[in-house]
C-alpha cells in the first residue's frame, strides 16, 4: 500500500474513533428520554452510515487512481530496450 493510501486508511480510522467516542459521551450526557435518545442515535447511525460509504468510495477511487498509476509505469518500464550482454 503506498503512503497516500496509509494515510487515507488512518484517518478514516480517526473518524470512525472519532464518531464512536462522540456518540458515546453524547449518550451519557444526554438530557433526554429513552426515546429521544434512541431516535437521535439511529438517525446518527444513518447520517455515520452515509458518511463511511461516501469515505469508502473515496479511499476506493483513490486506490484504484494508484493501481492505474503504477500499472502505467510498468507498461513503460517493459518498452524501455534493454542491453543485454553477450
């Protein structure tokens, strides 16, 4: 995986870390019923849903930018004559 790919997997960790730890202390400190908390945190859930798929075909285009990348630069690595020795 290259840099930029490594880069990309750590923060989506951090906001996915992020998102959970947020949810978590919103819960206890919530100043609502039982109800209240459990409509807000299912519309959270589909709001942090949205958001991963929308970060998951991110990182996905971004590795597929790569893999082109790196398939281009062995294509014109294999045209490049070589001198062999007799």
């Amino acid at each position: 995986m290259s840099d930029q790919g490594r880069q990309a997997a750590k923060v989506a960790a951090l906001v996915a870390g992020g998102a959970v730890i947020g949810a978590g202390i919103g819960l206890l400190f919530a100043p609502q019923t039982g109800a209240e908390t459990r409509r807000y945190v299912g519309r959270y859930a589909k709001k942090a849903q949205l958001q991963a798929t929308r970060l998951s075909r991110t990182v996905q285009s971004g590795v597929k930018e790569v893999m082109d990348r790196s398939k281009s630069l062995v294509r014109k690595d294999d045209q490049i004559p070589r001198i062999e020795a007799a």
